[in-house]
C-alpha cells in the first residue's frame, strides 16, 4: 500500500525526514499524497489501503506520545499540545490529499479515540491543558483567539470516551483558579463553559455554572457585609482583637454551596483568636440576614495579609517591615511566633491541629534559603521528628515589601506526592490541604488511573440509569439492557459490560431486579 512502499509518501509525518526503511515522511508532500490518492481511487477497493496506512500512522504517533507522557519526557500539557498538532497534521492530510472522504474522516477519527481512550491520562491531560490555557495562555487574548483555542480543544474532547474524568479534573482547577483568583479571562471562563453545554448538555456543566454564580453571590455579600461594618464601626469592642494590636481582622469570605464545589473533607484547624472573632462576625451577620442556612468553614482554603515587623538592620533605628502573602496555615503557624521565638513540630501541631503532612509542608516551605522566616534545627530538606525546633527569623530580609511566599511540592516536605482551597482570613486564594484531599479522592495530574470519586459517581450513575430503563421496559434481557445503558451514557462515560453485570448483580441483590425464571439472561423489574 501506498506510505509502505519504498520511497511512496507516507501519511502524516516531520517535514524532511526518512525512517530506517528509507519511506519518505514529509507533511509538505500533501500535493504528492493526493495525486496517489487520485490513483487508487480508479479502483475504489484500493483506497482501503490508504485508509489502513492513515489509521495506523495515527495510532502510532499517538502510542509514542502516550508513552513520553508515561515516562515523564513530556508533562501533560505538552503531551495535548502533541495530540493537537497531529490533529491539525492529519486533517490536512484527509482533508486536501483525501479530498475530505468521509470514510478516511471517519478511520482518522477512530485512531484518535484508539490511542487516547486507553486510559484516563487523555481526560486528566486535557484538563491540565485547558488549566494552563486559562490561567496564563489566553491573558489579553482577542475574542477570535480565544474562539480558535478552544475550539482546538473541544475537538479533542470528542475523542474521549471518559467525558466524567475531564470533568472532574476540571472542576477541582476550576475552583483553584476561582478561589485563588488566577483566571486570565472571566470572558474565557465562560466560553468554555459554553462550549461544554453545548457538546454535553446542562447536566454536564449545571456544577461549574452553580460555581460561576457562588462567586458572584460572594462578591455581593462581601460588599453588603464591608457597609455592614461601616454602620457597626462604633459598636462593642470584642476583647479578642487584642491579638491584632486592638484592629478587628479584615475578612473576605467566598461562601459556596456544598452541592457545586469540590468536597473538603478536612477538619478545620485552630485558628488566631483575632481572626476566629472576625468571622463569627461574619457568621453572626450571614446567619441573620439570610436564615435558615449553616455555615461550615474550610480552613485548609484560603489565603492571608500579614505584617511582619522585623528589628532595625545594623546602622538603622527604623524597624523593618514586610507584608507577607501566605496561606490560611502559614499565617496560623506565624502567629503562635508572637507569643514565643522558638516551637517544637509538636508543640505547633497540638497548637493549630494542621493534618501532619500539610503541616510539614507549609514548616517547609517557611524555611527555604529564599524566604527563612523561620530556621529549622534539623539539616536537610525535610522535618527529622516531632523534636526539630523552629526559631523566629529576626534577620529575615527581602528586596520587597510585599512578599509572596511560594509552597514547596509535597515530596520536598515529606518524601511523598503533592497533592488547594474557601477563604477564612484574607483574600480567598490557592491552599494546599485541599489539594492534598484532591489526591485522596484520586485527583492527581497526569494519572491515567480513573478517580476514586468518579467511580463512586459511575455506579451510581449506571444503577441509576438500569433501575430507570427497567422500569420503563418492565422486561429485557442482558445484551439489550448493556445495549440501552451505553447509549444512554456514553455521553460521559461508555460502561464496560462486566462492570453492568455487576452492577445488575447488585441490584438483583437489593431486589429491585429479578431473573425471569424461564431464561437466566432476561431481567424484570420489581415494583
């Protein structure tokens, strides 16, 4: 067939280069390919061997990808990027050298779901890639390259077979970018969101758009509640604010609505007083003006403002200040630092009840050559034990006033793998416990390993899903039955068959199905 031919044109390819069996591999050779093309289509049988030679050519860039990705050459951003160019490289192969043949679309189109849906690293690498693109890659983007960006993307989502593992992934970035105030383009944001309904429906992005709305909702009531201060600036003062030099602490809080984020399941650490009596005043003013509704604080999520007042530098009386921009733990660890200059792992532990890991991270991370607000005993990177002391920095400096202090991966604070964040004190923004509890539920970037809580969500979707086509049908046997659930959730996922039999097993189980006694495959339903 043509492209296995010595010297015939192959499809797809690098520009101006051979492989070992001396076949030409050259994309600019498209006027070439269609006079080949033109050739074999004389004979209309023959074209199947251009098709073959184009679905395997795809599969076999696309394997090489994979494996890049795998190994770790390629992150995952750069491994969509791959899978972009290629599309692009081989539609113009089918569509000018095959003059746009459906059928050669159509086996173009099956090699692209082969490779990809061999896992779920697709779905989480897109996501990855959508992530980076609406953080950074589109910041002053015109609305015509915003369109064609995620157009390019939304092609690319076709393909995938685990629709629900590109959701997930890209909801739990989404509530980063939201809460941490990261996105390039709220105009963006929404485009995507658009593009998503329209290609799977309101269900699909019913959550990111209930997201969309908590933050507005946020916004509104932040500003009802900073003219509510205003009215109340000359009321009771709360003896708690001692702590912060008699000021009330300055609060934002993003309230969102547990059925549309991400879940937390993190308990809440010891908060500074000054910063707990900030936001029961919140709380007391939500509570009242809106009733009937319950407020539970993530304090794992979130960001702070504090100011660090440092001793003179030699040669100045004026004492040294910087504004530093840490997380919601970071500033919990700080501040026990006003009351004593040295503290033990254990002692900050039992005094703020940060979980272990993210606790030794954020130590960690205020510890590193650039930013040592504190000193840590031991030597090394990482914490030796519940003993290793942490002592207040007196000689910290910076070039800057305000200093962002950036988290260290979690493999640098503890040997293992990273695992971000409601507001509590400051501005809502990225934490990181909830990034860890990301990688508890099985979220974590570059996996081709489905989600823990996708799957939770696939069975309860399948029975779901069973128990209604039954109850329609009353009676159906098993390969009808594989047949109807498919089709109906193929738009986020495609079931294996023996993950429906079990299911079915389970349902059979709890009787809400039964058997039909005369044939073992066929199912009724009990009312």
């Amino acid at each position: 067939s043509a492209g296995n031919r010595r010297g015939a044109p192959s499809v797809g390819g690098t520009s101006g280069t051979a492989d070992a069996n001396g076949v030409v591999i050259d994309r600019d050779r498209i006027a070439d390919l269609a006079d080949v093309y033109d050739l074999f289509s004389r004979v209309p049988s023959s074209v199947n061997h251009l098709r073959d030679a184009l679905g395997e050519r795809v599969r076999l860039d696309g394997r090489s990808l994979v494996r890049d990705q795998e190994t770790g050459v390629a992150p995952p951003a750069a491994f969509v990027k791959g899978v972009l160019d290629m599309r692009e490289r081989f539609a113009a192969v089918v569509g000018d050298a095959m003059r746009g043949e459906k059928k050669a679309q159509k086996r173009m189109r099956e090699a692209f779901e082969d490779f990809l849906n061999a896992d779920a690293r697709a779905a989480n690498c897109l996501a990855v890639y959508v992530d980076e693109l609406l953080r950074a890659g589109l910041r002053g983007a015109d609305e015509r390259r915003v369109a064609r960006e995620l157009d390019r993307v939304i092609v690319i989502f076709r393909y995938l077979a685990d629709k629900d593992v590109f959701e997930a992934y890209y909801k739990n970035h989404l509530a980063k970018r939201l809460l941490g105030n990261k996105s390039g383009s709220e105009e963006a944001e929404r485009a995507m969101v658009s593009l998503l309904k329209a290609e799977c429906g309101y269900q699909f992005t019913s959550k990111l758009e209930g997201m969309f709305n908590d933050m507005r909702i946020s916004k509104e009531t932040a500003e009802k509640y900073r003219a509510h201060k205003k009215q109340m600036v000359n009321s009771t003062v709360d003896a708690r604010d001692a702590e912060n030099g008699g000021k009330p602490v300055d609060v934002e809080v993003s309230v969102l609505s547990n059925s549309h984020w991400p879940s937390q399941n993190v308990e809440p650490c010891i908060l500074p007083t000054a910063v707990r009596a900030a936001m029961d005043r919140f709380q007391k003013y939500y509570l009242t003006t809106y009733t009937g509704r319950k407020l539970s604080w993530q304090t794992s999520t979130g960001s702070a403002e504090i100011r660090a007042n440092l001793p003179p530098a030699k040669g100045s009386s004026k004492p040294r200040r910087h504004d530093l921009s840490v997380t919601t733990y970071q500033m919990c660890i700080l501040v026990l630092f006003n009351a004593r200059d040295s503290l033990t792992l254990k002692q900050i532990r039992e005094e703020t009840h940060i979980p272990e890991d993210e606790l030794r991270r954020h130590l960690v991370s205020l510890c590193t050559p650039k930013h040592r607000i504190l000193r840590k005993g031991s030597k090394g990177k990482g914490i030796s034990g519940d003993a290793d002391t942490f002592t207040y920095n007196a000689d910290y400096t910076s070039k800057m006033t305000r200093v962002k202090v950036p988290m260290v991966s979690m493999r640098d604070a503890t040997g293992s793998s990273s695992g971000s964040a409601a507001a509590s004190g400051g501005n809502g923004g990225e934490g990181s416990a909830a990034a860890a509890a990301s990688s508890r539920a099985g979220l974590v970037d570059g996996s081709s390993a489905v989600p823990i809580t996708v799957e939770e969500d696939r069975r309860h979707l399948l029975e779901a899903a069973i128990v209604r086509i039954m109850k329609a049908r009353k009676m159906l046997n098993h390969n009808d039955l594989v047949a109807e659930v498919t089709r109906q959730l193929s738009g986020r996922f495609v079931p294996p068959p023996q993950f429906v039999k079990k299911r079915v097993e389970s349902l059979i189980e709890r009787e809400y199905l039964e058997r039909d006694e005369g044939d073992r495959r066929v199912y009724r339903y009990m009312a």
